[in-house]
C-alpha cells in the first residue's frame, strides 16, 4: 500500500517548541490532543480520497471513532472509501515464548 502512515507520538514530539504548554496537560487532555491531531490528519486524507495508515493506541471507544472516521467519505458523498483493520501487537513473556 502506498499510503501516508500517521503516528501520534511523531505528531507530539514534532510539537517540541511548545514542550512547556504540553507537559502541563493532564493525561486526559495529552490524550485527546494526541487522538484530535491524528483524526484531523486522517480525516483530511480520506477527504482527498487517498488511504492512510494510522499507529495509534487504541481503546473500543478509539476504535468505534476511527470507524465513523472510515465511513466519512461515503457519508458526506467525498470521493474515497475507507477500511479499519486493526493490528495488535503484543510482547510474549511467559514460558514457551520463542
């Protein structure tokens, strides 16, 4: 897939002039700041109708949002069409790990 790939912690480190400002958000808001800037990214792309990869957290309430993101442009009659798949990746460290 050639595609635009959109990672949260990318978007938050490029913010480092105002490091400052951001240290002094609660976990909630680093949260929402965090999901607002990649859904805005996102969406944006799907408004153009070009595909996006998106590395992000997610919880079910993430991942229900990342679905209604998907299905934006068939809703408002943009040109794209979105998909969602989700990738868990996880570290094994119990007996029998390889």
């Amino acid at each position: 897939m050639r595609a635009p790939a959109f990672a949260g912690d990318w978007l938050m480190g490029a913010l480092s002039p105002a490091h400052a400002a951001i240290g002094k958000l609660e976990p909630a808001e680093y949260e929402a700041a965090w999901f607002g800037l990649l859904r805005t990214l996102v969406t944006r792309q799907l408004m153009l109708g070009q595909d996006a990869v998106v590395d992000d957290l997610l919880s079910e309430s993430q991942t229900a949002v990342w679905h209604e993101t998907a299905a934006l442009p068939h809703v408002l009659g943009w040109s794209g069409f979105a998909h969602v798949a989700g990738v868990s990746c996880c570290a094994c460290r119990g007996p029998g790990c390889a």
